[in-house]
C-alpha cells in the first residue's frame, strides 16, 4: 500500500479514518463501508492474517500489564450476546460467524468437592456464544479490503490527531522513519485502552480520565480434548465456573474441543507459585477436579504472564466534529461481564444507526453520538466490576441459586415487567445506564415481595399452629 509523506499530505477529505483494526474497530470500518463511505484503517501491529504474531513477546511477559496491552496475545475465545449479535447481523456476517459459534446456557458452578450445579442465563432457549476472538476479527478485516475504496494500513503506528482529525503516523520503532499524515473526514478512534487518539483529545480539551487498575489479575490456561478427540470436561455448551471466593477459575468451550480456562485472582496469588511442585499444589488445594486435565499446566503456567484488569473513565469522547472515540478508546472494562466487545460492536451499530439519520454530517453525528452513548460508559464498568464479585463469591452460596430461579420465574409471569439484571444486560440492549436504574427498582420489588411472602408464610404457620394446637385450656 503506498504511503504519503509528511511532504506530500494525503488529500482524501471525504475518506473516514479509523484507527485500530481490532473487533470495533473493524466492524465500525465495515458498517460506514457498508454505506459506500470510504473508510482507511490504520493499525499499529503487522497483519496477523499473513504471519504469526511475532514471539517478541519477552517485553510482554516483563511488562506489569502483561498481556492486556496487545489484543493479539489475548484470550482466544470471547463471549458473544444479543448486543454484538445485532451488530454483526447489520454487517451482514453473522449467518457467516453462526456455524462456528458455540452456545452457553448458563453456568456450571463446580464447588471443591467435584460437585456441580448448573444455573441457566435465562430461559431454556436463551443462550450467549463462545466465539474466536481472531476468527472474528479476520472476516471483519477481509470484508473491509472487499470492498472498493477501502483499505487496511498495518505496522502503522500513531503519534498523534490533529486538531482537524489528521492522523499523524510512522512505521517501526524509528519515530524518524516511514513519517506520514493522513487526512479525511473525520476520524475515529478504537485503539485500545491506551488508545492514542485518545490522549489527542485530552491535549485539546478539559476532559478527565480515570484509569484504574484493579487488585487481581488473570492468567490463560488450557483444557485439551480428552483421549478420544472430545471435550475433556461434561456438558460443553456452558460457561463452567469454579468460584472460591478471593479468586476463580472459568473454562470457556472452543471448536477445536479445548477450554480455553482463565484464572482470575489477586496478584499475589498468580505470582506466589515459584516451581512447578508450587503450582500443582495450588491447584490440587483449590481445583482438584481440574488438575488431571490440564497436562501442559506447568509449562503454560510459568509462559503465559500474569495480566492485568483496567477500567477507563472518560469524560469527553469527541473533538469538535474531527475526533470520536469508540469501545475500550472510551470505556474499557474489566471482562466479568463478557460484555467488552459486544459493548464495542454496539457502539459501532449506535454509531451507524446515528449516521444514518443525520444523514452523515459528522457536525450532527459526532456530538449526538456522545450524547447517546457516553452514559453507558460508567455504568458498564460498575456492572462489570460488581458481577466479578458475583461470578467468584455469589455463585457459591445458596441463597443466591435460590434469588435466581425466583427471579427466572417471575419474568416468565411478568416478561415485560421484571427483567433479570443479567437478561437485560446480555439479550437486551437497552442502554446499560438504564439497566443500573431499573435493577434498582427491581431490587425493592424484589426484596418488598420477599418480605411480604416471608411475612405471610409465618403468619401462616401461626395460624395453623393454633388451630392445630387448640385452645389453651383454663387453669382456673
């Protein structure tokens, strides 16, 4: 692909450019291309379609956020819901995406002693999909180059926006060398929770930024099939959990018949384990019905780093009518949810459907993008902060098996009515804000109802207490 230099300035003023070419980044690309837009994508890594992501990974394993700052070397598999569904089906991929997909009805909780319990997501036919995070993101990318006037720039990296939204980039690790501008329409910004633009936007603006990282970490392990080719662990199409209060562990099904296991616990915990005797006994104390299926425990233990989790905050995501930010660019999560690229792609859709109805005049849809949009930031990172605490302690108590069935049941009596929070958040899309507002309100009814049903059971035993009981006899 042929590069303009700092001298000769890329004049493509009706081009759109998007920066990062990772899953929203690529399904924004190719909704607006969808559209006859002309769309450039620009992309700091090589392109992982034409060679392995190069093994230069030693500055990733020394690095504190291990492998949290390159999407490449993350989980292989993410959960897809409604959200992301609706996005891909408006891209037209989805009927493409859906033969390798694989369902997940709910969780399996496993507790130390092997037992199982099995806790639905919602009704029988309700299900999220564990989905390959590379597969994705390649047909996005190959569908983007389909499509006439459309290109993907990689090993691109960006130093920088314009305050007219010109991207200013240069190739490899020599800021000096391979310099170029590119111009456009205006440009949006889905690079990652480090995201460039980003730190664009606060050099021209007031806008606050709050990244935080919380106190545990995580660390990818692997369940291959079993001797005979199959899932090595029972009941595939779900989400296993195996939830220790301080920490957990969860396996995520892959079409190749693997889990794709991830440990998340403090880092102390990660990185108490010094030899591989230390961590057989770490997962013979707390997983033992795990242990005897990971046969390359020891080996992927010391090799894949201890990663962290960050949240972003961001009080602006746009510059004047040159400058959006979209998915982690905006709002990273912590992944608890499994709501990080469907949050992404939903974006991309909002943005989609906006330009549409103004009629792509990005003085109009820029700011109402972030009018729309910009609450949901906050409230996805509070619901996903507070269902990690759920996944790893909640699970393992009854009281909170029993609220669920209670809260299954009255949705199917009042479906319009009482939404579980986690339906509304994985096979809705009503507005995340909202959902924080009208769980709230659920939660009294909840709780008043309970109360009530409490206070009537007990009235009722009194009542057939006396009357079984008779009346007192007189002492007199």
């Amino acid at each position: 692909i042929t590069r303009t230099t700092m001298n000769s300035k890329n004049n493509d003023d009706d081009v759109i450019n998007v920066v990062g070419a990772g899953l929203t980044g690529g399904m924004v690309a190719l909704l607006l291309a969808r559209r006859g837009c002309r769309v450039r994508v620009l992309e700091a890594r090589p392109d992982f379609r034409q060679a392995a992501v190069a093994e230069s990974d030693s500055e990733e394993k020394r690095s504190a956020i291990g492998q949290l700052g390159n999407a490449a070397t993350r989980s292989i598999n993410l959960a897809l819901s409604h959200r992301g569904i609706c996005a891909l089906k408006k891209a037209g991929l989805f009927e493409a995406v859906q033969p390798s997909l694989i369902p997940m009805y709910g969780r399996y909780m496993h507790d130390r002693k092997g037992n199982v319990t099995f806790m639905s997501y919602g009704h029988e036919d309700q299900c999220i999909y564990s989905v390959s995070r590379v597969g994705l993101n390649q047909l996005l990318l190959d569908e983007i180059e389909r499509r006439e006037g459309c290109e993907v720039i990689f090993d691109t990296k960006v130093e920088r926006v314009r305050d007219d939204g010109t991207v200013v980039t240069h190739r490899g690790r020599d800021v000096t060398q391979g310099r170029a501008e590119y111009r456009g329409r205006f440009t949006i910004g889905a690079d990652g929770a480090f995201s460039r633009v980003r730190r664009s936007i606060m050099h021209y603006s007031r806008a606050n930024l709050n990244q935080s990282y919380i106190e545990h970490g995580y660390k990818e392990l692997t369940i291959p099939p079993d001797a005979t080719g199959d899932f090595a662990l029972p009941n595939a199409e779900g989400l296993h959990i195996w939830p220790r209060h301080e920490f957990m562990l969860i396996a995520l099904p892959n079409p190749d018949k693997s889990f794709t296991c991830t440990l998340f616990a403090p880092f102390e915990t990660l990185n108490k384990p010094k030899t591989a005797a230390d961590v057989v006994a770490f997962m013979r104390d707390h997983f033992p019905d795990v242990l005897s299926l990971m046969p390359d425990l020891d080996t992927e233990w010391f090799q894949n780093p201890a990663s962290a989790l960050i949240t972003v905050r961001l009080s602006q995501w746009v510059h004047r009518d040159r400058i959006v930010l979209l998915g982690d660019a905006a709002h990273a999560v912590v992944p608890f949810y499994g709501q990080g690229m469907n949050a992404g792609f939903e974006d991309a859709l909002v943005f989609d459907e906006i330009f549409e109805q103004l009629d792509g005049d990005p003085a109009k849809v820029l700011p109402r993008f972030a009018e729309v949009r910009q609450p949901i930031g906050d409230a996805l990172a509070d619901l996903s902060l507070h269902n990690y605490v759920e996944m790893r302690s909640h699970t393992a108590k009854k009281a909170f098996l029993l609220k669920k069935v209670v809260e299954n049941q009255l949705n199917k009596w009042a479906p319009e009515t009482y939404i579980p929070l986690y339906s509304m958040v994985s096979f809705t899309r009503i507005p995340y804000h909202e959902i924080v507002e009208r769980a709230r309100k659920q939660d009294r009814v909840f709780n008043w109802a309970t109360a009530a049903l409490g206070t009537a059971l007990l009235a009722g035993a009194a009542k057939l207490y006396c009357l079984f009981r008779g009346p007192k006899k007189s002492t007199l």
